[in-house]
C-alpha cells in the first residue's frame, strides 16, 4: 500500500510552477515563462531550423521540460499535473520560438486533452501564417485495438524517443518541415512500449483514497502514465516472467489487440529503451535491465541500450520497456537512414532529461564479455603446521553453528542500534563455510593445516560477507593467516601470539576502536590480551564474554550505531549489547567448547 505523501507546500502553490523555476535554477541554457509555464531555449536560432516544441501534462517529468536544450525541443510547455495546457499556453510557446519561414513540429502525446489543445493552436497558428505540423505519439501496446478504436494508442515513453530522433534531425542540412514531420511519423508507427508497476503513484493534491493502490504481493501491467489501469496480477509473477509476458504483448503477431508493429525477430535492426516511472530505485532499474537484456528474443542485439527517467508517472514504482524497429524505417520513404537516426539519438545534448551518454556505434557493437577476476586461480596456501582434521572441523562447525543459532538475536540487536542486517552479514559467512565444508571437496583435505584451512575460510569470509562485517573479518584473518606461517607448531601459546599480532599490527591499522568504542573489538581485544598474557584459554574466553557484556552501557562511537540516539539501546532485556560483539562471541565460544586441544 503506497502512502499518498507529499511535501507540505506553501498555501496556493502552484508546484508545476516552482518545478520549473526549480528546473531554470538548475539549467542557465533555459529561460521560464513563469505565467504560461513554458520552459524554450533562448539560444537555438528557428530561423535556420524547424521549431521543435511540445508539452503536455506535468508529472511526467523530465518530459518535457527537461527535454528543452540543444540538439533538443526548442520549447516545452506545461499544463498542470496529469492534465492538457491550455491553448492559450501553447500559442505564447509558438509565438516565443517558431519562425513563419522554417515551420514548426508539435510532438503531441496521444490524449483527448493534448490533441485538441495543440491541435487547435495548430489551426489558429496556420491561421496567422505559421507552418505548423502536429506529430502524434502514440506507442502503446496495453490497450487493446478493440477498446482504444475511437481514441487510438496512448502515448508513453516512445514520446522520448521522437523528441531524441526530431532533436537532433532538425539540424541536418537536408531537414525541412515536411522530412521532419514525416520522420517523426514514422518513427511513431515503429514504436511499442508497455509498462508494469508495482504500484500506482500518489499524486499531489489527491488523497490516498482517491487512488487504487495494489494490494500485498500484487503488480499492475500495462497501466497509463495516469494511473489509468491496466490488469492487476496477483501474486506477483518472477520478474522473468513479467519480463516475458511483456514481450509477447509487444512483440507478438499472434496478440491481435496488440500488434501494432511488426518485427523480424531474426533479423530487423531495433533500439530498446527501458524507461523509470518515477519510483523505481537505481538498483532495481538496472537490475531489471538485466532481466530484460538476458531475455530478449531477438537474434540480435540492441543497436542502442536507453536507460533512465525519461517519462515518469510522479513516483510510480514500474517501469516500461520500448522497442523502435529501425529496420521498418529503413524500409520506409523516410529520406534518414538508420546510422542517420542513431546518430540523431547520440548526438550530445544538455538538456537534464536525456541522461544517455553518447557512445560510438563501434562501442555499442563491440562484444562486452564478462571478465574472469585476476584471482580466479588463487595461489594455494599451506604449510607444514598439523592438527587432528577431525576435530578441528567438529570445532569449526559448532563454531559456525552457534553464531547461526545466535543470528535472530544479533537481528534483534542491529535493528535496534544499526541497519539490521548485522546477522545476516554473520550468517552469510557462516553459511559459505559450512557449505564448503558440505562440498567434501578440496577444503576438507586441507583440515588438517590450518594455514591452508584459513586461507580458504579467509577467501569464503570476503566473497560472502559485505559491511562492515566483512571488512573486518576479512582483514583480521589475512593477517592472522600471515602470522600462523611464522610459526612452526601451532599451539595455545603461538595461537595468542599469532592472534594477538594479527590485531595490533594488523586490524587496528584500519580501525580506531578500541575497547570501550561498543564494537566487536571489545570482544576481540580482552581475548587476544588475555590469551597472549596467560596462554589459558578459559580466562581468555571469559574476558571476551566479559568485554561483550560490557558493550551494554556504553555509548556508540562507532559504526551506524554511532548514529543511533543511545537512549534506544534498550530492550525488553535492558541494554541491547553490540551486534558484532555478540556474533563474534558466539563464535569464540563455539570454537574453544569444543577445542581441539
Ligand atoms: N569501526 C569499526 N571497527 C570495528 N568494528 C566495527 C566498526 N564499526 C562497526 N563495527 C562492528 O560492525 C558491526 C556491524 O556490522 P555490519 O552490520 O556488517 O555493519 P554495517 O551494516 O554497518 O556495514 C557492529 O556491531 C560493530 O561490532
Ligand atoms: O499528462 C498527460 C497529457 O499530457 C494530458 O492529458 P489529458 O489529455 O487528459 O489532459
């Protein structure tokens, strides 16, 4: 359930206003008509080009306004959220920035409002001798043919497109009103996008009430930039496959409502664009661009990979996906061939809402292999020191055991004083090891050395623990692995002392806490004290415990903790203790009940 929040903003703001003087705070290439909220570029000389504008609602953004600057519209005008500028708007855009001698192209969304605003600026504009072309996206596939008959195929994230291609074409010397136009019409008829949400968008102004959020466990598909609908699926599908759900509705000859373009799977030429509705994190946009890339059904690859925000539904957590067959415009009577118009899509530009990088149809063609890591054939490390392999394992896994059994607890702790995923990081480790250890594979036979055993609990420790977790451990083990080679024997006494320089001359290069920080140094540090100064392994245990318990009282100068307010390191069980102290006590405890002395 999505909570309709929004910032308070001051009584009788207009927030479409304040976004676009936000946008020309931000953007000296820009000039703002506050009164007909119209965002034109003052540099781009129309009487040498085609006027390009366009316009629409807000909400969508960057579209348009973040879409005005070179190589890009000439002007943007918008109406309020979700919902058509007036034509009185859209005349003041026009008589800002077309020239009656080059003309003008008005890239209009496909939305009853948008069409007859524009279109009737379109007529009264002729009217008074200006050379207007309206350009229609309309790219769709959601809606199906029977129900869109009468008003035809919304228009979404294909609009960017069309401004990207029309952009930059109107710079070619060869470019008139009647090629431009007829370039974007044809790229229009060769697009297909469809969307899916995990959620509709809360909109400014409206009352959650006012909006059909999704249930638990629910996602929509093929929904509007409006939050019109689209069909709800419940429980959600893999993202595999929704991915491929998607492609049949965008692809497939077979789905007679939708199939608007055709393509040649083997064959044809194509740019894909994965667009942001708004809410989707970086993270997840780009780990959806996986799924998309792996699965796609074509034999080649895509000429152009495009991914951003390009047209938003406010903060709406989906994404949509458009395919542009570039072969079926190659075929047509458009006089732009196809490196023409990806160069048009790479041509620089600095208007903030094209965030593509502009990369060489060489770098885009070049085969991008994952890369094997420089460690992958790791030097295998041994010596000559011995231990009864038996029970040094039995001591490991109860070891591991322990801190897993103390996981829900360390939880517990870390979602009180830090992120909460404190055991999970200790969990992650413990299982990589008891794992491999399941493997009876080449980390059994090495049991019996400890230094070979280490090097690989070490190697499992960085690939599997992230935080500040990992860090640590990982850099306290290298260096205790380094000290156990100086040695012949391993025993209590060499133990203390390998672990004892493996913490001053080794983790306490990196970190600053000391006993008393609340972290799990104040575990580690009286142990390796106490076991260097006695060589008894019991006092030195109790010491650790000791320095756990301690953390209790103290306040946090370290880790996320050190963010926390130390007044809510209380639970039902009075002072919530450090996470990482308790993990690593448990792990200590685990491995000496069992010693393999
Ligand atoms: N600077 C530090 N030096 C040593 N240990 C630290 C430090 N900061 C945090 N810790 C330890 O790390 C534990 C948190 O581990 P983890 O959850 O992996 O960290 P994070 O989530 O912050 O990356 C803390 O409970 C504490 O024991
Ligand atoms: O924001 C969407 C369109 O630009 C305007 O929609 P409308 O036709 O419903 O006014």
């Amino acid at each position: 359930m999505t909570l309709a929040k929004h910032w308070k903003y001051n009584n009788g703001e207009d927030i479409v206003v304040s976004n676009l003087k936000g946008l020309a705070h931000s953007n000296p290439a820009v000039r703002l008509i506050p009164s007909e909220k119209i965002i034109f570029n003052p540099n781009s000389d129309t009487t040498q080009k085609v006027t390009l504008i366009s316009g629409g609602g807000a909400g969508h953004e960057p579209l348009h306004a973040g879409f005005v600057g070179e190589n890009l519209l000439d002007a943007a005008v918008s109406g309020s959220i979700f919902a058509s500028p007036s034509t009185k708007q859209i005349m003041a855009a026009v008589k800002t920035k077309s020239d009656k001698k080059k003309g003008t192209v008005i890239i209009v969304k496909n939305y009853t409002g948008d069409i007859l605003h524009f279109g009737l600026v379109a007529e009264k504009a002729k009217a008074e001798g200006y050379n207007v072309e309206l350009v229609i996206v309309a790219d769709d596939v959601a809606v199906g043919r029977e129900q869109n008959k009468m008003v035809g195929r919304r228009g979404l994230a294909g609009t960017a497109i069309v401004h990207k291609i029309l952009g930059s074409a109107v710079n070619d010397k060869t470019a008139d009103l009647k090629s431009i136009a007829e370039l974007g019409r044809v790229v229009n008829d060769n697009l297909v996008t469809i969307s899916a949400s995990l959620d509709r968008t809360s909109v400014p102004g409206r009352t959650a009430q006012e909006i059909e959020f999704t249930a638990e466990d629910e996602i929509e598909v093929g929904l509007g930039i409006h939050n019109e609908p689209g069909h709800r699926v419940k429980p959600s599908p893999s993202i595999d496959e929704l991915v491929n759900d998607l492609f049949k509705k965008l692809l497939s000859p077979k789905d007679e409502e939708r199939h608007y373009v055709d393509f040649d799977l083997e064959k044809d030429d194509y740019v894909l664009l994965i667009n942001n509705l708004g809410g989707t994190s970086s993270l997840e946009l780009y780990t959806v661009t996986e799924h998309i890339v792996r699965l796609l059904p074509f034999s080649k690859k895509p000429k152009r990979i495009l991914i951003s925000d390009f047209v938003t539904s406010l903060s709406a957590p989906g994404f949509s996906i458009t395919f542009l067959n570039l072969s079926n415009i190659s075929k047509s009577d458009v006089k732009f061939s196809e490196s023409q118009i990806l160069e048009f899509l790479d041509t620089p530009t600095n208007a903030p809402g094209w965030k593509p990088k502009s990369y060489t149809s060489e770098e885009w063609e070049q085969d991008i292999d994952y890369v094997e890591s420089p460690l992958k054939d790791k030097s295998v490390v041994t010596s000559s020191l011995k231990v009864d392999a038996d029970a040094f394992e039995r001591s490991l896994k109860h070891s591991l055991n322990k801190l897993l059994k103390a996981e829900p607890k360390i939880t517990h702790y870390d979602t009180i004083v830090g992120d909460g995923d404190c055991g999970e990081t200790l969990a992650a480790g413990a299982n990589a090891i008891l794992s491999e250890l399941k493997k009876n594979g080449e980390f059994k036979k090495k049991l019996s050395d400890p230094v070979a055993t280490l090097a690989t609990i070490t190697e499992l420790v960085e690939d599997s623990m992230g935080g500040t977790s990992g860090g640590i451990y990982s850099i306290y083990l290298t260096s205790l692995l380094q000290n156990f080679q100086n040695f012949d024997e391993l025993t209590v006494k060499t133990f203390g002392e390998a672990a004892y320089i493996a913490l001053y001359d080794g983790l306490f290069k990196y970190t600053r806490a000391r006993v008393g920080g609340r972290t799990l140094v104040d575990t580690l540090q009286p142990f390796v004290d106490t076991l260097k100064n006695s060589n008894n392994l019991e006092e030195a245990v109790k010491a650790a415990k000791d320095g756990c318990d301690n953390t209790k009282s103290l306040e946090a100068k370290f880790g996320r903790a050190s963010y926390v307010d130390s007044s809510k390191f209380k639970d039902e069980e009075g002072g919530v203790p450090d996470p990482g102290a308790v993990g690593l006590l448990a792990l200590i405890e685990g491995f000496t009940e069992t010693s393999p002395q």
